[in-house]
C-alpha cells in the first residue's frame, strides 16, 4: 500500500474519533489456511492439515508455531491500515478459519474490504437462545446405558462441549462423585477459569473445562459484569439447563416448592461437560463471541457440541445460507472430527422458520414427550374448570371463599399499580384475602415477564391465602401456557370461555352496593391436584413452536435440496438443573431445577445420545453418527398411530394435523436402534465442498473464499450428496439420484423397497444387495414426475435387513412443468 494511501487511511480514522462516529464488531477473514488444512508452502512452516474426520494435535510445535504465525499477521494487517488505539482486535482465528473480529468504524471496515489479502468483511450479528422424564420416555436405562455399562459409565471420558450461557458448577447435577471418581481426559486440553468472586475453580472432574467468551459484547457496549458475570457462571439458567440435558448426573432429585417432580438425569450421565459461555442474559450474544468459543472448542478437543443458538437475523452480506462465518466455522468443526447438534430454531408452526440450514450440522426439532400436567377449579355451582397448576390441592371435600384481587384493594389510589396481576401483596387487604381463595386476572404483562406465576403464588401466600387462580380474560392466538410449580394451591385458566363462567358465577354470587363495592363474598370454590402428571398414548408430537421446513439455500428463501430439520427429540416441558443466578424465566428465579421448552432442549437430548453412540462406535465419523441416529429413528407415536404436529387452525386456535418431514426430519429419535443401525450413510469434508459446489447459484468463489478449496466436484447435483435422506426441491421429468451405503455389522442381505404420493413414480435400483462387514454399495433412486399438485410430496425408502436390521430414509419432492 502507497504511503500517501496510508496518511488517507489515518485521516479518516482521526477525522472519525474526532466526529464520534459509531464503531462495529466485524469478523474479517483473510488469506492463508487456518491450521486445519495448511498444507504446507510458507517458508519456515511444515503442514498441519488434517484428514476428514481427524482430531487435531493442537500441542504440537507444528500447530503451535504456525498458530502464532497467523495472529502475528492479523495484527500486522491492522497494525500497516490503522493508528494504533484508532481500533481493537477481539479474537484471532486461526484453527478452523483464518481471520479476527475487530471493533472498528464503517469507514475502517471498507478500508479493510479493499486491503489486498483481505476475502471477506461481515459486519457482526446477534445470535438468540432457542428456548427429567425422558431417559425413561427415550428408552435409555434398559436399552442403550446396559451396553455402555449401566448409567455409571453411560458416556464415559465423552467431552461434550456447550456454546451457552455458562454453568452453575455447584448444582448436584454436576457434581464429581466421591464414590467413582473421575479420570483424567488425557485428549482434552481446555483450560478452568477462577471463579472471581469465591476464587474457586469451576472444574471438578465432571465439568472439565469452563471458558467465557464476551469481547464482541464488551466492545458493543452490552456486558454489564454486575449481572452478566465475567466468568462461566451462568447468569440466565438456559446453559446449567442444557448441560444437565445432555449429561447431568443420573438420579438427581427434582424438588421445587418443597415437592419432588421425580429423579433427573442426563442422556450421558457419565460424559464430560466443557463449558463456552458466550450467550448472556439481557441480550443474547454475538456471532464473533460464538465463533471464538467453538473455535476454542475444537481446539481444547471436544468430541461433541451442543449448540441451543441460532441467528437473529440474516448476515447482511452473506447471501448462502451454508456460508455464513457461524455455519462455516461449524463445517470446519465437522472436519475435526466434532459431531455438532444444533436446535433448528422455535419459529414454527410456520414454514420456512430453521435456523440451522447446513448438511454438516444435525438440526433438531422439538416433540412433545407422553407427560402431561392438568388441574382443575371446581365452582360451588357445581363446574369444573379445566386449568394448569402444579400444585398441591386444596383440601379435599372443603371449599373456600374466592376474592377478586380488584375487590380486596386497600384503596381506589393503588389501581395504577395493575393490581389485578396480584404482583404486589402490598396493595391488597389481608385481612379480606386471608383463608380464601385469590382470583387475579392474566394481563400482558406475564407475556412480557414483568409479572409471573410465581410472584401471584408469594402474594397469595404472603397474604394468608389458601391459594390463588390467575385468569386469562383475553388472549393472543396461539399464545402457550407452561404449568408452573407452585408451593400452594394455583391454578391457571387458559381457556378463555372457561373464564368467563368462572367471572359471570362470581358476579352473579357476588353482591354489591350502588357504588360497585362488595357487600359480602359468596362465590366458593376449590382447587385440584395437579402434581401427578397423566401419560398420553399420543406422544411424541411435534411442539408448536419448533420450527418447520422446508430448508432454504439463500436468504431469498430459495427452496434447499436439502432435508431439515434432520430429527425430532423431546422439547417441551423439559426438567433439568437451573442456576439460582438464572432470570431467562421469571417463574423460576432462585429454583434449583426449571420445567422449560424449546428446541433449545431438544438439542441436548441430541447430543448427549450421540456421546453414546461415540463412546460405543469411538471411530464413526460426524456423518455416520447423524446416520444412525436419522435412519432408526420412529415415525409412529406410542399408540401406534402417524406421528402428529401442533399446527394453528384457520381460527387459529391450535389443532393437530398429519406431521410431515417438514415438520419431523427423518422421525422421532430411537437411542436404542441408533446403537446398531446396520447400514450407514458416510460422508466427510470432500463431500460436504461438492455438495456446495453442486447447489445452483452459489459462487465458486464465495466457496473458496469460506473454504479456501477450490470446486472439484463430480457430484453432479446437490440431491447426491450422501445424506440419510432425499430431497428434489425442483422435479421435472425424472432425475435419478445415487446413495452409498456402508455396512457397519455383520453380513447382511437388504431388500430395497420405496413407496411414494401418487403424483411422482419411484424406483430403486438394485432391489436388493448383500454386504460383508465393512463393505460399501451404491444404489440408485429414480424420481419421475406423473402430475403437478402444486406442493411437495413425501414418501420413503425402506431397506430390511437379514438379520433384523432396518433403514428408513425420508423422500421429499415437488414437481414443477419446467
């Protein structure tokens, strides 16, 4: 670069300090391989690439040296373009992508965009959270831990690492048993921070790693240490939650409000947890934060990661869906060997809603699992209430007399304080509330979490109440009511016409003077027991909220051929450790254990199953465990019948409907099956760069540039690319698609069967073929459009095995003219 460039570039970044101009957080990659796929080629420097699938010796003078070599770059490149104190670099890259975050001015940015070596300049993004029973439901302790050892060596010297909010390192969920003491994970090289504040260690043998990633949110003005705490713990309770999901410690009591809900347990009890906090709990995180942790994951040797986050929003200059930094960082994890569960977001019942896009990654859409908690209000006109409450009863064969919290005021002057949410027992006359039941109403304000069930439950019990009802009066449709645990008698309505004949039998019971003010309180009622929660034959189904295909390709929303999400796992009403620290849900504030939903918990449950397959199967790649766990999984519910999906009817009430790929991915995770699939589909690095290669519209040269490979392919189309499943996203005439197929067992005969919608013809070829242990075989599958229905059409594969083994693949096709 010319001097008279240099003194320009200078002037504009004192010009832009002088004017106060706003810095951003960008993350810059530059030219040069990261340490995983140098090759070789710089003077001084030996190779430190790996193959496809291959850990990664960080502790070699190799990767050391040549490590130390890039960051020294890095700030040589900023060090020649800008004044020193004029910018801040937060992070240098350099193991699975070559480039650093930097906080600097738009004005620098485009500096830097210009600046020869540079590939790329994205301005950062926010990233969100995507928010005890099921080993039991799962099948776990009599079918998958007995072949692992039983649940104490389910998942053992497994490290599964979490890009979360942090961890509550003293909850029993997490403890280092003294009985059976850890050993040392000789493979795994991440470092413990101090606690700041009790100057002890966050690791104890089970948590073996614990890191904090915050320079993207110090330097965007959004870290506050007094409440986001500049250490792992976990300040919002969702990273304590999905830890304890994946491999909290087997039998832990669940006891909240002096109740206990059951015995807790991780899906690998056994394995290690890593902690890399990089989310937080007023504003959720940044992408330079997130990059930096898995970065920092795969260095320290993680075998596993978990991730319960996704994107706020689009990258504003990436178009492809599979090339953000995030996802491409994420493929270089996946050539390391790093199996990554991802939660495919919580935008559904809508199409089109994933937030976890790309074939390397396993997205995970939420189920409802068989447990339901129900109660009810029984009115002294002899109605009963259907409601929500876990809660004790009030006493049997006694009613109690029922006060408005609008009718127990002390004076008219408290009515600013919205005191029919019964959020403040300050405002409201005990001497009136005391021995009765509470009635308060369900405003806005729970929907925004400024008020909560468990503060209704404190007022009710701070004023003497036997216990307490919240009503909702009007709603939003679609709007999803959670039981929350409560240590008196509660319960909420949520159906609308319920609380209208609970508000007309108060009136009518409810005598007042001229001026509206009550002469004496006649309602009566009494509440259930809602503890016990009732199994439904109808689990699993698909949640509401979890989010829905099909898969898109580009931020246009052009349709993938691709597959997501790729499974179902349990997601709603999840039990698992919370930190006392945690305010991600205001009913649960202080608690040790939250009940909470999400594909955020469906992920967990993903990854903590994938230790075990990697524990029993240490040599599969990613590829072939996401195949075992696709091809095995359940597309029937317990009573034998499709799986079903919440979906919003046209009155927009909730309805179930026939649930769809779409909406499942390849079916309900079976743990059991997983173990021993028979068949796997592999693939590795090569075949995830020639599926970009193959997608239409993709830029070779953007490829290049996220990759620094260039385009090889002989792929042909994206639909070849060996995955568990198929997908034509755009049918005309017929196209025929390849799979390959490797026999992970003994020697096996297959029968090759394929049925379709009635719009598309399918046929297979072979019909059938014989493997020997180890051996690999292709097939062909020939999709020819027979009509034009206008939406996608779904059908399946199914290979039977000789031995009992059997391997179902999902088919997905829409035929268009031309």
């Amino acid at each position: 670069m010319k001097a008279a460039e240099l003194g320009w570039v200078v002037l504009v970044v004192l010009l832009g300090l002088v004017a106060g101009v706003k810095a951003d957080i960008y993350i810059v990659t530059v030219e040069g391989e990261p340490i995983i796929s140098y090759k070789g080629g710089e003077n001084g420097f030996e190779a430190t690439a790996v193959e496809s699938d291959e850990k990664l010796d960080t502790t070699s003078e190799l990767v050391t040296s040549y490590a130390s070599h890039l960051e020294k770059k890095h700030d040589m490149l900023l060090g020649m373009l800008f004044e020193h104190g004029s910018y801040k670099k937060l992070y240098s890259y350099k193991h699975l992508i070559n480039g650093f975050s930097v906080h600097l001015s738009p004005e620098q940015a485009e500096t830097l965009r210009r600046a020869p070596g540079v590939k790329s300049v994205e301005k950062d993004w926010k990233v969100r959270r995507l928010t005890t029973h099921t080993p039991q439901f799962l099948g776990l302790p009599t079918g998958v831990w007995p072949t692992g050892g039983g649940c104490e060596r389910a998942g053992e010297d497994i490290v599964i690492g979490f890009v979360d909010s942090g961890i509550y390192p003293r909850h029993p969920s997490f403890a280092a048993l003294h009985t059976d003491p850890y050993r040392p994970v000789s493979k795994y090289r991440g470092k413990c921070e101090i606690d700041p504040d009790t100057k002890r260690e966050f690791c104890n043998g089970k948590i073996i790693g614990a890191q904090h990633f915050a320079e993207a949110a110090k330097a965007a003005g959004a870290f506050n240490p007094a409440i986001d705490f500049a250490s792992p713990m976990d300040g919002d309770g969702h990273g304590s939650h999905t830890a304890a999901i994946a491999a909290g410690n087997n039998g832990i009591p669940v006891r909240v409000n002096g109740h206990e809900f059951g015995k807790a347990s991780g899906m690998a009890p056994r394995a290690r947890i890593a902690v890399y906090k990089a989310l937080y709990r007023l504003f959720g995180g940044f992408v330079a934060d997130v990059v930096a942790a898995i970065d920092q994951a795969v260095h320290d040797g993680v075998d596993i990661l978990s991730l319960s986050v996704g994107p706020n929003s689009p990258p504003t200059t990436t178009k492809t869906t599979f090339l953000n930094p995030f996802d491409a960082t994420l493929l270089a994890a996946v050539k390391a060997g790093v199996f990554v569960a991802q939660a495919a977001g919580n935008g559904g019942p809508f199409p089109k809603t994933l937030v976890s896009y790309s074939p390397w990654i396993t997205s995970v859409a939420a189920a409802i699992d068989d447990r339901r908690y129900k109660n009810h209000l029984t009115l002294g006109n002899g109605k009963v209430l259907a409601g929500l409450g876990l809660s004790p009863s009030t006493h049997p064969n006694q009613t109690y007399t029922m006060v408005a919290a609008n009718d127990v005021l002390l004076d008219s002057s408290v009515s600013k304080y919205s005191p029919s949410d019964c959020q403040r027992p300050e405002v409201l006359n005990k001497k009136l509330v005391e021995g009765n039941i509470l009635l308060c109403g369900y405003s806005f304000n729970f929907v925004v979490g400024t008020a909560s069930i468990k503060k209704v439950s404190e007022t009710a019990k701070s004023l003497g109440a036997v216990g307490f009802v919240l009503a909702v009066e009007n709603v939003s449709p679609g709007t999803k009511f959670d039981p929350v645990p409560v240590g008196i008698p509660g319960i909420l309505v949520t159906d609308v016409s319920k609380t209208m004949d609970l508000i007309d039998y108060y009136n009518v019971s409810t005598p007042r003077d001229w001026t509206g003010r009550v002469k004496s309180f006649k309602a009566i009622g009494s509440i259930g027991d809602g503890l016990m929660p009732i199994l439904h034959k109808s689990a699993p189904e698909v949640a509401l909220f979890s989010a829905r295909g099909p898969n898109i390709k580009d931020f246009n929303f052009q349709d993938a051929d691709l597959l997501k999400p790729d499974i179902l796992a349990p997601g709603s009403l999840i039990w698992a450790a919370w930190s006392p620290n945690g305010t991600d849900e205001p009913n649960f504030v202080g608690e040790g254990f939250a009940l909470i939903s999400g594909t955020s918990m469906a992920a967990p449950h993903i990854a903590g199953i994938a230790a075990l397959l990697k524990q029993k199967h240490p040599r599969w790649s990613p590829a072939a465990i996401k195949s075992a766990l696709m091809t095995t999984t359940t597309k029937l519910d317990r009573g034998g019948r499709p799986l079903q999906a919440q979906q919003y009817s046209e009155t927009e009430a909730m309805k179930l409907v026939t649930a769809t790929p779409f909406d499942y991915g390849s079916g309900h995770v079976d743990p059991r099956a997983a173990l021993d699939p028979g068949l796997i589909f592999d693939a590795g690095y090569q075949d995830y760069l020639g599926f970009l290669c193959a997608t239409p519209g993709i830029n070779i040269h953007e490829i290049k540039k996220y990759t620094n490979s260039p385009c090889n392919t002989t792929m042909g189309r994206p639909s070849n690319f060996n995955t568990p499943s198929i997908t034509i996203s755009h049918l005309v005439g017929s196209q025929t698609v390849t799979r390959t197929v490797t026999n992970v067992a003994k020697e096996e005969t297959y029968v090759i069967t394929a049925r379709m919608h009635p719009s598309i013809a399918i046929e297979t070829r072979p019909s059938a073929m014989t493997l020997r242990p180890g051996a690999s075989r292709k097939f062909s599958v020939t999709l020819t459009a027979r009509s034009v229905t206008g939406s996608y059409s779904f059908g399946s594969i199914t290979m039977k095995g000789s031995r009992g083994h059997k391997v179902v693949i999902p088919v997905v096709a829409m035929v268009h003219w031309r």
